[in-house]
C-alpha cells in the first residue's frame, strides 16, 4: 500500500484557501489532479494497480478513543498535536517491495505550487494477510 499524507493546511491551501503560503490555483490544483491520474493509468496499464482513494480533510475526521464513564470517547478532528494525516492511499500488488517503492518514489514528481511549504511525501507498506506475517 502507498499511503500519501498531507495536513489541514495543505487541504485547505489546495481548496484555495490563503494559510501562511500561498493558496492553490485551479491551475495547480489540476496539474496535480492531472499526474495523480495519469500516474493510475499507468498502473492500471501496468497490470499494477488494485485500488486508490483519497480521503476527506482531516477537518471532517472523529477519533473514537477509550472509555469515559462506560461509553467510547469520540472527538471531531482537526487535532492540533496531528500535523499530518493519511490523505489517499494505492494498492498496487507488483513483483517486490523495490518496484512498489519505485512506484511510490514518482509521487516526489507531482506539481507542487511555489512556495507551497512542503515536500509531499509517500510511504510504502506490505498488507499483511493474517498475523503469522507480523515479524515486527
């Protein structure tokens, strides 16, 4: 699985949204819409690519965590102590983790805007089919 991340302000710098950079034009806000497709295609064209979703801004996220008096504790999201958050994720099921991690390593050729504060980044992670492959 390739999980990509981002933070409130880069969903929000992406909506358009003015934070301590730049917003997002529609015009980038395309581009990268445009190579995030074109990045499937080719996985799909590969014989690579099983699944891929984005996810809502962190803004739209509950937590549910614990007990408090018998009952689950759920708080609404943004949390402050979290700068970045699961923001999409790719299943690709490939020859090895190197050609899943060279898969992943395109994703540092995305648009990114001037000035946009941050270097996306990606992580690559096997799934698991059953806990006698949890080796830690």
């Amino acid at each position: 699985m390739i999980m990509l991340y981002a933070s409130q302000r880069d969903y929000d710098q992406m909506a358009g949204k003015p934070t301590e950079d730049p917003a997002w034009s529609p015009d980038d806000v395309a581009a990268m819409h445009a190579f995030m497709a074109a990045w499937n295609q080719e996985l799909v064209e590969s014989g690579e690519f099983v699944d891929a979703r984005g996810l809502a801004a962190p803004v739209h996220t509950r937590r549910i965590q614990g007990l408090k008096n018998g009952a689950p504790v759920v708080t609404d999201g943004p949390y402050p102590e979290t700068q970045e958050v699961l923001a999409g994720y790719t299943i690709v099921e490939c020859e090895s983790f190197d050609r899943a991690t060279e898969i992943a390593a395109r994703i540092a050729k995305a648009p990114n805007p001037a000035g946009a504060g941050r270097e996306p980044y990606v992580e690559v992670r096997p799934i698991i089919e059953g806990v006698e492959e949890l080796d830690g």
